[in-house]
C-alpha cells in the first residue's frame, strides 16, 4: 500500500463555514454585552492580559468608555457582531499630548469559536484604514505574547514590525515567565491629515 502511494502529493482541503458578520461602531446598548464578552474571552486564552474576571469592567464602565471613545476624535471602538450576537471587539485608544499625538494603542479580541475565520483581520483592517484617515501615523501593541504565533503572523502581515522585546513579562498558569513583544506599524506619510 505505502509503494502504491509513494511519490503521490495528498492535498487535503478543508472548508471552512463562512461567517456572516458586521464590523460597526460599538454604541451605548452594547455596554453589557461588552462587559460580558470581555470577561469570556479573558478565560479562553493567556493571550490576554487577564484572567478571567480580573480587572472586571461591569456595563456602567462600558457605557463610559464607550461614551468617551465616541466623544474622543483619536480614539475608536469597534465590535464585530453575528446574528445579534457580539464575537469580537477591538479598541484602538489615541493621546492627546503633542508628542505623542501621532499614534494610538490598539487591542483586541476574539472568541475562540470564531478564530481562524479572519474576524481579527477584519476589525484590525478597519482599525488601520481609521487611523490612516485620522492622521495617526502609528498603531503600537504592547503585550504580545511570544508564544501568540497566529497573532503575531496577523499582525506582521499587516505591516507591524515587533520594535521590542519585555523579558518575562506574563507569569503563566503553568507557573513559567513569558516573554511578550512590543509590536507597531508606522506610516512614514503619517495618515491623510
């Protein structure tokens, strides 16, 4: 059997479900639901900074934040939404001091069941062509885990280049210290503005 197949290339295919989804602005109404999948998301992987309900942000915080983000012209919160159903967030935060208006830290995250279908790429595109527009020359990641590999290829193929390395900086659940990187992508024209 081995001899009849030796040689042969075996291409296997794997089709994926296709996701319906919408990226949009998060509003005050999603505030619990935010809160919510923020805390399941947290407990599905170390990827994140927290474990699952550490700093805690209850619906009330939420509202704020989203309230402010919408109110800030640097800052920009964004939710990825299935049959009514929040699945993914992201959140690019500006400043407003002079040497540093020209960038914004960025986060996000995705629940598990829908890793793989490009929900990240999508919220961190749409984050991308924002800061573009609104003349932020820089979107910074601070925390990236070293073992994140599906993370850190997304964002390297987004143009993030990793700019530095935090030694031991996350103490894991199997009781070892990680690494993270400081990951960014610059824009040498600085946006549209």
């Amino acid at each position: 059997m081995n001899d009849l197949i030796k040689g042969v290339q075996l291409i296997v295919l794997i089709t994926k479900k296709v996701l319906t989804y919408k990226i949009r602005l998060a509003v005050h109404s999603d505030a619990r639901n935010l809160s919510l999948l923020r805390l399941k998301i947290d407990g599905e992987t170390e990827n994140m900074d927290r474990e699952e309900g550490e700093d805690f942000i209850d619906q009330t915080g939420f509202e704020k934040i989203i309230e402010s983000d919408t109110n800030h012209p640097r800052t920009l919160f964004l939710v990825a939404e299935m049959d009514g159903k929040l699945i993914a967030y992201s959140r690019c935060a500006g400043n407003d001091l002079k040497r540093f208006v020209h960038k914004a830290e960025f986060g996000l995250g995705v629940l598990k069941d829908y890793w793989g279908y490009g929900v990240g790429r999508k919220l961190l595109e749409a984050t991308i062509a924002w800061a573009d527009n609104n003349g932020i020359a820089k979107l910074e990641l601070y925390g990236v885990l070293e073992t994140n590999t599906r993370g850190i290829d997304l964002y390297k193929s987004l143009g993030f280049e990793i700019e530095g390395l935090i030694k031991k900086d996350r103490l894991l659940s199997d009781g070892n210290y990680y690494n993270t990187y400081v990951m960014a992508r610059f824009r040498e024209d600085g946006g549209s503005k």
